[in-house]
C-alpha cells in the first residue's frame, strides 16, 4: 500500500477521473444543468438506477453524501459539513429538495483497534418526507472481507469546470471498477481499487473525499464506503475507500436512537445469484479480460 494523499480540497483538484470520459454517458445530470438546475441525463449508463439518495452540500457542491435514513447520512470526517450547511436532493419525481445538517456529529471507532474512523453519520434538523421520493441506501453485510474482493462498483464523484480542478463543480460523474483487496489506514480498515486503462474505471481525485461507492444487488446500490485516500497498488494508480460495513453495528445503534432501523442486505446465496444489470456485466467482462 502507498498512500498519497487523502482527497479533501486543493489546487490540484481534478474531480473524478474516468477513462475515455465523456460528459453525455458518465454524468448523472444533464450537462451544463448542475447545480443550478440539476437534470436527470436521459443518456446517462446508469439513469435506471435510483440516484435519489445521494446529494451534494448547497454550499460546497463538490462534497457529496448519502443517506441511509430519511435523517442520517454518511461522509468524510476530514471533508465533512457542519451545521449551517444544506444539503440538496433531485428525488425520483425530478424535483429539488434542500434540507438543513445539524450540528450533531456522530463519530465512529474501528471495532479492532479504537481508532477514530474518517467514516462519520451525519444528521439532518429535520427528517425527510416520505413523499420527497428520496432513497435511504443499504449496506452490503457479507461474512468476510474475502467476500467483497472482485464485487463490480460504482464509483461516485464530481465534475470540474472546464476539466481544472480549481474550478467549480458542474456535474456529477460514475465511474466503474473492481474491489481489489483491503488493508488498513490509521488503525482503519479500506478497501481499494486500481484503475486499469479499460473504458469507465474510475480513480478518485482531490475534493472527492466522502463520495460514495456502491455495488449491485439486483437493481438495487448497495453502499460500501466513502472515498478517503490514494495511493498505489500493483503498479497502477489506486483508490481507497473507508469501508462502512466494518461500522454496522455502531451504524445501527445510532439510526435506533432516532427510531430508525438500518437497512442491510445480506449475502446473495451466492455471488452469481446477484443479477446484475446487462450494462455492468458487459463492463466486468471487459475489465476482467484486460488485466
């Protein structure tokens, strides 16, 4: 493992990087739209999946999060909101929503060695309706960090002005990738993922820090972790995402106070019981045949 540097703002911001890149297929909103008035892209790769759930800081909309109740949502500790700030949502019906973070931070330790983890759980001042249409997200809960080596990804980050990373965000990028392996940062536990020049894959990029990764379950994203680090491994440029699964009981302990109940998804009877969409398996045959 060779960490560079973890991915809160900077000068030499450069949003996410995706292979062969293009505006019309890999961001989620109509380009030119966001933030002012963020579309849904018709053309998007992934516009079937439900996107609700994830919003950016009004003020700072580089910084992306995701809820996992109509209250709580994930983030970075050291790219993270305070209260005063707000986050917006585009809900399935097309509509923007803005709502209020709170104050209260709740802080997560590693269950192994003590550690403060960068993951936290954010809360908004008030919940989010119902009829918002905006989706709280599940964690994938397998047995083992084996498990998770090799499950397909989706790779959540923000757009530059003009590609230069001191400009302001003006869109939404997914890329793909693979889960590579894990290894530990700071008395914590990441996963990573190496960019291969294959078409989609995704390398996280100073002012990402926070976004979310997902897998498939069906139709369904399955949040795994929250950009962090990067570094290297196995000689190609590598992300590393703190990996929430590791928090889940304290996760749970804290959504039950507020009378929520976190949404997991168990293990598939196996891996190959995971339907996943044509698109993603067409990408995970082209990454894995160019390796």
């Amino acid at each position: 493992m060779a960490v560079g540097l973890a991915l809160c703002g900077g000068a030499s911001a450069l949003g996410l990087d995706v292979i062969n890149y293009s505006n019309t297929i890999h961001d989620r909103f109509v380009p030119g739209s966001y933030p002012s008035s963020p579309t849904n892209n018709p053309d998007f790769w992934f516009a079937s999946l439900n996107w609700s759930g994830v919003g950016w800081n009004t003020n700072d909309p580089r910084k992306s999060v995701a809820m996992i109740s109509p209250t709580h949502f994930v983030a970075a500790a050291h790219f993270g909101l305070g209260g005063g700030d707000s986050l917006s949502f585009l809900g399935t019906n097309g509509q923007r929503m803005t709502f209020s973070v709170s104050s209260t931070v709740n802080m997560l330790q590693d269950p192994v060695t003590g550690s403060n983890s960068d993951l936290y759980i954010g809360e908004l001042t008030a919940a989010i309706p119902a009829a918002s249409n905006i989706m709280s997200y599940a964690l994938m809960s397998l047995p083992s960090t084996n498990s998770y080596v090799n499950l397909p990804l989706l790779v959540y980050g923000y757009a530059p002005q003009g590609g230069v990373g001191a400009n302001p965000a003006v869109g939404m990028k997914v890329g793909t990738n693979v889960l590579g392996g894990f290894d530990s940062f700071l008395g914590n536990t990441v996963f990573w993922y190496d960019q291969d020049p294959v078409t989609g894959e995704a390398y996280g990029q100073a002012g990402d820090s926070g976004s979310p990764t997902f897998t498939l379950v069906g139709s369904t994203l399955a949040l795994l972790g929250t950009h962090y680090l990067i570094g290297t491994e196995e000689g190609n440029d590598a992300t590393y995402d703190t990996f929430a699964p590791s928090y889940l009981t304290q996760i749970q302990s804290i959504l039950q106070a507020d009378g929520y109940s976190l949404l997991v998804i168990p293990e598939p009877a196996s891996l190959l019981a995971m339907v996943l969409g044509a698109g993603v398996v067409a990408w995970l045959r082209r990454r894995t045949s160019g390796r």
